[in-house]
DNA sequence: CAGTGAGCGAGCTTCCGCTTGACTT
C-alpha cells in the first residue's frame, strides 16, 4: 500500500511529479473539473439561494471511482491542483466528491514543476480556501445563468439553436463594430514624395519628403519645383537606440507568433504544443504568466554562455502586463533548455523551435542601433527630403529571435546610409511621387482577436482556441480569403529635368485568414446590445471580476453578488421577451421597377434573402439568397435585383440548352444534365454562350485526363486523377494509394491488395456512415430549417 | 449537389473553464 496520494489536473504532469517524490507517494490525475452544473435546466435553485446543482458528467464517472479507490488506501491525500480560483475549486470538489476525511486531506500549490517546488510544497501544505472555493462558484453560476437565459431568448427571437455568453458576445461584438468601422472607412489619397540622390562620392542616398502632400496639384507642383531647386544636407543626426527582447510565451502569445510566423490558427497551434507538453518537450501550454522558474533561467544562462558567450547574457525576470492573469504556472518554454531541436513531426519541430528561440532570447541582451537622420533642404521649397537610416552596433538578442507584428504597413529595412557631411550639397537621380491611400483599422486574425480579448480580460488560456471556434460554428463568423478590388493610382516621376505622369492600377484589400462577421452575427450583436448592453459592454467582465475578487478575499458573500447580478437581469431577460419584435436585419431596399413592389433583405429560414412582394400579395413572393461576401447591411437595390437575374439561359449549345445558375458551391453551367463551376473571374450574371462553351470543354478535357488506367480484367477498376493525387475508384468507392508507390505501375492484382488493406478501416467507416445517419434523422426532427442553414454556411 | 421560403406547434438547442482522448477528413 502506497501511503500518499497527490491529486494532480493533468496526467502528463502527475508522471512527472511522481519521478520526483519517490516511492512514498502515487500521483494520479483528476482530468480537470471532475464535477459541473446539471445541464439540464439551469443546474441553479435560484429560489435556495442559488445553490448549485453539481453532478459529475458522464465521461469523468471512470476517473472519480478510480481516484476514490485510490484515496480510500492512502492515508494522506495531497490535493496539488493548480493554484487559481478553477484549481482552487477542482480540490474542494475532490474532497466532497470522494468523500475525503478532513484529517486526511492536505492541499498544496506549486507553479513550476522542478523537485525542489514540489518538496517544498510538500512541507507547507495548508487547507482548502473556501473563500476562493466560492469565487469560482460565483463565476460558474454567473456564466450558466447568462449562457442560459439568453440563448433561449435569441432562439425565439432570431433562430433557433443560436447561443449567447458573456465572452462569446463580446467576441462577436468585437468583430462586428470593426467591419462596420471597416465598412464606412473612407479612404483618402495622399502622395508619398521619395527622392533618389547621388552623395560627392557617388552613392545612393535614398529620401523621403517630410510630409505628405494632400492633391495631386500640389504635387505636381512641388516636383515641377524640384527640376531648378539645388539639395543641401543642413543636418546629420546620429543617436543611439537599444531593443529588448519580448517576455518568454503564454498561450496568447504563442498563438499569435504561431499564427504570424508559422501560419497555424489558434485550434492547431494547441494542439500541437499539447503533443509537446504531453512528451515532455515544454512546460504547460495553457498559461497566463510570462514567468521562468529560476532552474529555467540557469538553464538559459548556461545555452547562452556557451552558444554566444557573455557578452550576450542578460537574465531578467519579468512581470505580466494582463488583466486578471492568474499566474498558476511557469510561461511557456522548453523543459530542457539544452535541446535546442526535438524529434516528431514538422510542424511541431518548427512549434518548439518557435518557443527555443523565444525563451533563450528573453534571457539576452538588449541589441543596440545607432539611428542616423540626414536632412536635405530644397532650396526653393519649404518642405525638406529626410533620409533615416539604422544600423545594428550590436545584435544580442536579435541573433535569435526578432518577434513579429500585425501591422501591415510594413516599413521597409532601413538599413545603413552613406557617409554624408552636413553643408553637402547632392544631385538628384529621380524624385518619384507616388500616390497612396489612407488604410482602414484591419480586419481580425483569430489570433489578433485573441490578443484583443486577453487585453480586455474576457476568456481564459483554456478557452481562447474554442471560443474562436464556437462563434464559427454558430455561423456568427467566417474565417475566410477575399480578393482585392482594382485601384487606380497616379505617379510622377522626374528624371533628367523630365516629368512623367502615369496612371496605374493596383489591387488592394485582399484578404487572406480573416474573420467577417456574418449577417446573423451582426443581428445578434445588434439584438444583444439593444436589449442586454451591460453584458455587451467590454468592461463587464472586468467588473464581475473585481467582485469575484470581493469574494475571494472574504470581503463579499458571493450568493449576494449573483442576487444583485440576477434579479435585474432577469427581469430584463423577461421583458425582452414579451416586448421585443423579432429580430432578422430586416431593411426595405426600394421598389421593384418591373412590378412597383417592395424589395426588401432579411434572415430568412435558409439564411440571408432578398425578396420582391410580401406574403399578402396575390401572387407569391419572390426569393433569392445572398452572395458570399454581401451584406444585409450594406446591400443595394441595384444589387439585390441582380440577384433574381439567375438562373440565365445562354442558348444552345449542341443542341442542349446552356444554363447558368447560383449553387451551393457557387456559380454553375448546366448543360447536358452535367454541371460545370465558373472561374473566379467569371460572373454568373456577365457570362457570355462563348466562354461557357470554352469552360464546359475544358470540364471534358480534364475528365479526360483523368482516368489513368482502366483495367481490362474489371471495368470497375480505375486509377484515377483526383484533386489529391491519384486513387484507385472500384465499384463506387474510393481508395487511397499508400505513400511512394506509383499508380501507373499498378497492377490489377496490386490494386485488390489494397482494397483488402483498407477495408479494415471499412468497418469504421460502416459505423460512422451510421452515426451520420442517426445525426441527419435527429436534425431533421429538430427541423429541416436547421440542415438548410449550415449547408449555406459550410 | 445544383432547390427551398407554409404549417398544428412536439422537442431540441445554450454558458465558461479545467482536462484529455476517440473520432473522421
């Protein structure tokens, strides 16, 4: 028998710790929460004062009767979860839901995970901090009262199965008040004037006027103005500067480098650090504190000394900068210092190679620049040309790490300038004005978004990855590529005492992985800070936390606080739904020319519709869904009758009719019952019998291609080109082609081999195609509504 | 895969934070 038992959260650090304590204690892993609120109903007796209803939920029940057996035969249980409020609770509902004899009971915290911390744990155990206990409880209830009051309002007045929390909400809203400052942007055109000297000594200076001149006219005036003008350098200024290195990661940090740097959104970069925290590569990857346990830092001490020597070395600890961060472990780093590269799959080699270089760099030196600004007077105008120019002294962090940032207007790398003496006089080569547009704020990243919501306080390391991914599922966001629109831009360039003018034409604000608000997440946004604008508010997070603080210093009965929260808001949540109309983003767009009825847009069963006549018309009314891209808010008369122009007949086309039309997947030419998608640069509504005569033909020509072999022993048996390489097609069903063979060698033979090997993973599919099924049926009892709708959104 | 939009009003949906699997593409 084992006489201690250390209750951890996560396995992968019960493994741990138990290498550490010897053979004296067992560590066994809780999973996290091992109990929550009853989902059904509220999980609340609001009449009891609120109590809560605590079950243990289905999956943890194998975890709480293993760890009661366990804690039955020791004689001490350490409960050693994380030391925050959620940690906090986690030992509190072990000690009720096992049953713990309080004598028997000891709870101890430690936020790095090295033998000395735990040891020292050990020794200083103390009891459960109710107070803390009930702050968490505060929270929980506060979140399952408005997650679960408000969702049902939205259900009966936007659409069914929407939900509504207080950080999901806020998300949203975050996202929807962008696109509309987005939307109404106006840009402005400037001129950015560079000019292009040659010093005494024959080399390049490169400038840039001092300001930005509004017009056009008075650009032009300016360069005409530089033909005769003479250039004086009246200034040379040199200054020293220095750049630290950024604090080590937490999660939110890392997912924005990740994203930045290696292209992962937030949901794969979790995953993959989980894969190096579960083999032992890097601390936890759910963490809010940019702190290194001191091991960690000799450790980096050490890698630096001997990598880059000791002119490199600078450790530091430092502090976070986050609202209401918790600090329960160490920041994210390598747990061996020393390996600078691990084993396992690319990506996660390039995950840790990211969080090497940003540890060991925390703990160098500044690198220190010297700036140099040169100033050139015009001699007959008053602006002045400045050239700025940086150059590395020395690079100490830099040699490692150069962190990344959103801004996209990018400045070029300056680099050094020529040797220049004040009093100089220069020669241009070429003064180019070149005509630039004022930006508009960007568009969100899921990693941008979580930085925002972590500067605002709102989700925890644990959920930022599934709150993103929670207001996508619920079609509120879309994560998507939009192509750019043509511009038009004017330049002139003097060279030799000439001017050129010419127009010319750019493509701007194309996006690449950004979240759009859709129009049911903007209807709910607007729904939601109609009726419920406290909860919408950015700062009511911030403002229930300093009460859950209240509480957790003793100073604030935490029922109390829910009273004072709850009643008016429910109250509110009744009014609403007894006063407030539905709500689907309904606006009138004007009058159909054709017959003088009403076109109006909406949310409609199967998303959102523009229509011409209303139900009460004799005839009915007319429908039509809106294009990817388009907005209830933003669209046109103009527009939305476009869209009732499809489908179009084009003609004949060997003898069969030619028809395009809008699909599930997009603009589609019909013809011969077979369907043919439309090019990105071709429009549904502009499409001529000509191009898609040339479209269907090359539709036949690459089905062509795509066979690769027929065998002559089974018709059945084909290799075929699909959109990911080749695959063998037998009787209706497709099979994948093992790695680094090649499918024209195949055999026929060879070809059933592999039908056989695969049709162990058959059976899984025979289960999952039945799992479908059942899902379908039960979406269908729930309304075919609901189906229609995700096929728009998926 | 390529059209829908009504209707008795059943019975369903939903939160945030703490943890990993067990699944499929």
């Amino acid at each position: 028998m084992i006489e201690n038992l250390v209750i951890v959260e996560s396995p992968a650090k019960a493994k741990t710790i138990e290498k550490f304590l010897g053979k004296d204690f067992q560590v066994k892993s809780s999973f996290g929460h091992i109990r929550d609120l009853a989902k059904k109903n509220l999980g609340i007796e609001i009449e009891k004062n609120y109590e809560p209803q605590y079950i243990v939920p289905e999956d943890k029940k194998a975890v709480v009767k293993d760890l009661k057996k366990a804690a039955k035969e020791a004689k001490i249980v350490w409960l050693a979860s994380d030391e925050d409020r959620e940690g906090e609770a986690i030992a509190w509902h072990l000690f009720k839901v096992l049953e713990l004899d309080p004598k028997k009971v000891k709870r101890i915290v430690f936020h790095e995970i090295t033998k000395e911390a735990i040891q020292n744990a050990i020794k200083n155990p103390r009891i459960i901090d109710e107070n803390l206990v009930n702050a968490q409880q505060a929270r929980r209830v506060l979140d399952r009262l408005v997650g679960f009051e408000l969702s049902p309002v939205l259900w009966k007045k936007v659409k069914p199965s929407l939900s509504a929390g207080r950080v999901q909400s806020v998300a949203v809203k975050l996202l929807v008040e962008r696109e509309r400052e987005i939307l109404n942007f106006k840009s402005e055109s400037y001129f950015k004037i560079t000019g292009h000297f040659k010093t005494n000594k024959n080399e390049e200076l490169k400038t840039e006027l001092s300001d930005r001149i509004k017009t056009s006219d008075k650009t032009k005036e300016l360069v005409e103005r530089c033909i005769k003008a003479s250039y004086n350098i009246i200034n040379v200024v040199k200054k020293p500067g220095k750049k630290s290195p950024a604090a080590p990661f937490t999660t939110s940090t890392l997912q924005q480098e990740a994203s930045r740097k290696l292209g992962f959104s937030v949901a794969q970069t979790m995953a993959i650090a989980q894969k190096l925290y579960e083999s032992g590569k890097i601390t936890y990857m759910r963490t809010d504190s940019v702190n290194l346990s001191s091991m960690a830092i000799g450790a980096a001490k050490n890698v630096i000394l001997n990598e880059f020597g000791e002119k490199y070395l600078k450790t530091r600890n430092f502090k976070t900068k986050s609202k209401g961060a918790q600090e329960a472990h160490e920041a994210i780093r390598p747990t061996f210092m020393d390996q600078q590269n691990v084993s396992g799959t690319d990506r996660e080699q390039r995950l840790y190679d990211l969080i090497w270089k940003r540890t060991i760099a925390s703990q160098m030196s500044e690198a220190e620049l010297e700036k140099t600004t040169i100033t050139i007077d015009i001699s007959n105008d008053e602006h002045n040309f400045i050239a700025t120019g940086e150059v590395l002294k020395f690079d100490g962090f830099l040699k490692v790490y150069i962190e990344s940032t959103d801004d996209e207007s990018e400045e070029e790398t300056k680099g050094l300038l020529p040797a220049v003496n004040k009093g100089e006089n220069l020669k241009y080569d070429s003064i180019v004005a070149i005509e630039r547009f004022t930006y508009s704020p960007p568009r969100y990243t899921e990693a941008s978004l979580v930085k925002k919501l972590e500067e605002l306080g709102i989700g925890r390391p644990s959920t930022y990855a599934p709150t993103i991914s929670t207001i996508q599922n619920r079609g509120y966001v879309i994560k998507e590529d939009r192509p750019g629109r043509d511009r038009n831009y004017v330049t002139f360039v003097l060279e030799k005492g000439q001017i050129k003018e010419s127009k010319k034409k750019e493509i701007t604000g194309a996006e690449k992985n950004k979240l759009f608000p859709n129009d049911i997440g903007m209807v709910v946004t607007d729904f939601l800070t109609d009726n419920f604008n406290e909860i919408l508010n950015y700062n009511f997070t911030a403002s229930v936390e300093e009460e859950f603080d209240q509480i957790a210093n003793g100073n604030l009965i935490w029922s109390k606080m829910i009273d004072k929260f709850y009643k008016p808001f429910h109250k509110n949540v009744e009014n609403t739904l007894e006063t407030s109309s539905r709500s689907v983003g309904e606006r009138i767009l004007g009058e159909d020319p054709n017959t003088g009825k009403p076109v109006t847009a909406k949310i409609g069963p199967y998303g959102p519709m523009v229509q011409i006549g209303t139900k009460e018309d004799d005839d009915k009314p007319r429908f039509a869904s809106l294009q990817r891209g388009q907005l209830l808010e933003t669209i046109t008369l103009e527009e939305a009758l476009e869209l009732f122009k499809l489908p179009r007949d084009l003609g004949q086309y060997e003898d069969k009719k030619v028809v395009v039309s809008i699909g599930r997947f997009g603009p589609y030419i019909r013809h011969d019952s077979k369907f043919v998608s439309l090019k990105k640069e071709d429009s549904p509504y502009k499409i001529e019998l000509d191009r898609a005569i040339e479209l269907i033909e090359e539709k036949r020509e690459k089905d062509r291609s795509k066979t690769i072999k027929i065998f002559e022993e089974d018709n059945d048996m084909q290799l075929l080109n699909g959109r990911w390489g080749p695959y063998i097609a037998y009787k209706k069903k497709n099979y994948r082609i093992p790695k680094g063979t090649k499918a024209e060698e195949l055999t026929f033979k060879q070809c059933l081999e592999i039908i056989k090997g695969n049709s162990k993973t058959e059976k899984t599919k025979k289960t999952s195609t039945k799992n479908t099924v059942a899902k379908k049926t039960t979406a269908k009892k729930s309304g075919t509504k609901k189906s229609g709708i995700k096929k728009k959104t998926s």
